[in-house]
C-alpha cells in the first residue's frame, strides 16, 4: 500500500512535453486521491507490529497526513483557479513565455501560497521537521521499528519516491515545469518534440532535484516540532492563511 501509494502518482507527473504516462483531465485531483494512500500503509504497518512504538507512531502519521491535506488542498485549488484546468500538462502549458508567468511570479499572494504547498507536503513525506512517525529519538523507528530487509526497504523506497513526486509537482505547479523560463529559447525547443523533450526533462528533472536538496537541507537544519506545534501550525496557521491565498489570488486574478 505505501509502495503504490507513492509510485501511482508517477502516472500524472509530466517529464517533459510528451513525456507522460496519463494526460487525466482530473490530474491534480489523482494527486490528491491518490498520495494519501500512502498513509494507509502506514497504519496498517504500526498496527500490524504488535509494538507500542510503532502504534505510536502510526496514530502520529494518521494525525498528520489527515491534518496536512487540508492547506495542501488549498494550494492545489489556487493553482487550478489560476490555470482554469486540473490537467498537469495545462498547468505547464499555462505558465509558458518568460520566467514572470510561473505561477510562483503570477500575483504577490503566490508566492505564500508556493511555501504553504511546500511544508504541508514536507509533512505528507514525514520529514523533518515533521518526522514525528518516526521520531528515533522518542518511538525507536516509530511504524517501521518491526521491519528489516525487503520490508524496510519498501517503506524507505516509498519514502523517497514520494519526496521527488511532491517536488515534481511543486515544479510543476509553481516553477513553470518543463520551460526554462527564457522565452525565445521556450518557444525553439518547441520547434523539435525531441530536443525539446530531452531538455525538458532535464530541467524539470533540475528543478524537483532542487527542491529535493532543501527538504534534505531542513533536515539537518530544524529540529523535530512537538506533535501540538504540529497541529497547532497546520489548523491555526496554514489553513487560515491558505484561504485567505486562495480567495485573495482568485480576485486578483
């Protein structure tokens, strides 16, 4: 369950103009259904250990999952008023010209909007500063204290993948995803399906790679919240807030 979880997704993340496995008209809304199938997985394997540790853990990572999907909502429903369409290919295909028509540039609220997308998927990954799943310092491992070899593996495969997956889609929500930014040379590539696919995917591959390095980053930068903090920042922080984004971008739009 965490490995589909995590690897289906894959299914609606561009990597290039036609470099994609399903164009769905509902393609963010897959996200959203999908990703949190992961979180299932994780329970049944806390719940399954027989260990206080790992029902701990699980207990911790149903909290956070269910809480965090909520502002992560909210920025994928602000992008799709922005782009009139829930398809990843015509989000990309929205943002083309120059570097100012990444939605990221698009009105001044995106920008809140881009970094409330970022920490809710941080917690949605289970990194740090909201690795409380699996917090080795309280919970041994937390959901996976039980598991080695092939087992542990998966989970931590499921882990990563879903790291890149939700930087993919951050680039390609906020960073204009295959397009480099540079108009003319946007608008060349686009003359030739091969060269343009092959430095599409390189710089969308580019830009999530990026964004990869900072959640590793904050993880050797914050240290671990308390599980209230982690509430108290999801329901009274990020959610207010992402309404606020969400209805101030769309009369500015």
């Amino acid at each position: 369950l965490s490995f589909v979880g995590s690897f289906v997704v894959f299914a609606v993340v561009p990597f290039g103009p036609d470099l994609i496995i399903a164009d769905l008209n509902l393609g963010i809304y897959f996200l959203a259904a999908i990703g949190s199938i992961e979180a299932i997985g994780v329970i049944a394997a806390g719940w399954a250990s027989n260990n206080k540790w790992s029902i701990f853990g699980a207990v911790r990572a149903a909290t956070q999952v269910v809480s965090y999907e909520i502002p992560l909502s909210l920025s994928l429903v602000t992008i799709a008023c922005l782009a009139g369409t829930l398809s990843t290919i015509g989000i990309v295909e929205s943002q083309a010209g120059w570097i100012w028509n990444w939605f990221l540039f698009r009105n001044p609220f995106m920008v809140v909007s881009f970094l409330i997308f970022y920490i809710a998927s941080l917690a949605e990954c289970k990194r740090a500063p909201f690795d409380l799943p699996e917090a080795e310092s309280e919970l041994v491992s937390g959901f996976h204290t039980e598991y080695s070899g092939m087992r542990f593996a998966i989970f931590f495969l499921a882990e990563y993948a879903a790291m890149y997956v939700v930087s993919a889609i951050g680039a390609v929500l906020f960073l204009g995803g295959w397009y480099t930014g540079i108009g003319p040379l946007d608008s060349w590539l686009a003359t030739s399906p091969v060269l343009g696919n092959v430095v599409g995917a390189l710089v969308i591959i580019t830009k999530a790679f990026f964004l990869v390095f900072v959640q590793m980053w904050l993880r050797w930068t914050l240290p671990r919240i308390r599980l209230d903090q982690m509430m108290y920042l999801c329901l009274k922080v990020l959610v207010p807030i992402g309404m606020f984004v969400f209805m101030a971008a769309a009369l500015w739009q």
